[in-house]
C-alpha cells in the first residue's frame, strides 16, 4: 500500500476519533453552555431542559452519519474494506495461536476508543478539577 493511501487512511481515523470525542463529550457541553447563555435565570425551564435533550439527541444522530460516511471513506481509500481484526487478550487462551475469524470495523475501534478516552477526561476533570470551579 502507498504511503500517500497509508497517510490519507489515518487522517480520516483521527478525523473520526475527533468526531467521536465530540459525539460523546463535546455534543452536551456545547448544548448545555448554549442553553446556559441564553438563560434568564439561573432555574432551569422544562422548555430549556427539552431543547437540550432534544439537541443533544439530534446532534449525536448527525454526528452517527457522518462518522459513518466516514468509515465508508476510509474503506474506499484503504482498498475496500473498513474491517479489521481484533484479538482482545482476555479472549486468547494461552495456548491458542489462530484466529477466531471475528472481524469488526474501524468505526467499532475509533468510537471504543473515543468512548473510553471521553470517560477518562470526564474522571480528571471530576476527581482534580470539577472542586475548584
């Protein structure tokens, strides 16, 4: 493979982990802060708390599409195919040297990837941040 198809492939994984930290992190922050701007108090309406609801769900429902449009990119550039095989350690026996044959897609990766990176920030920012705002 190319090193132009290589480099074009793993722009588009770092576009679609970006994608998935914002689907998961950035999506409610940016709805909650346009809510909170717009507020003319500091109680929350019911119409306020169902426009974030809904925002959020809308806006994570878009973010899906295009990150799978994206998948879709990386496969037409990678050759094909967006699957990838992936052994998890826990599911190796110590003995076992061949392939169950279970493939998944690069999107399943990025979006694990980005859920658990998402989680890992929110902790930081709970445990050492969130009690000096």
């Amino acid at each position: 493979m190319s090193p132009p198809r290589k480099l074009a492939g793993a722009a588009i994984l770092l576009l679609m982990l970006v994608g998935g930290l914002f689907m998961w992190a950035g999506n409610p922050y940016l709805w909650i802060r346009v809510t909170a701007s717009r507020a003319d108090s500091q109680n929350l309406s019911m119409g306020q708390a169902v426009f974030v609801l809904v925002a959020i769900v809308v806006t994570g429902f878009v973010m899906a599409k295009v990150l799978s449009l994206l998948n879709g990119l990386y496969a037409k550039v990678m050759g094909g195919s967006d699957e990838v095989t992936v052994r998890m350690p826990w599911n190796q026996s110590m003995r076992d040297g061949r392939t169950t044959g279970r493939t998944t897609s690069a999107l399943d990766v990025v979006m694990v990837l980005a859920v658990g990176i998402a989680l890992v920030a929110a902790a930081i920012w709970f445990f050492f941040f969130a009690t000096y705002v």
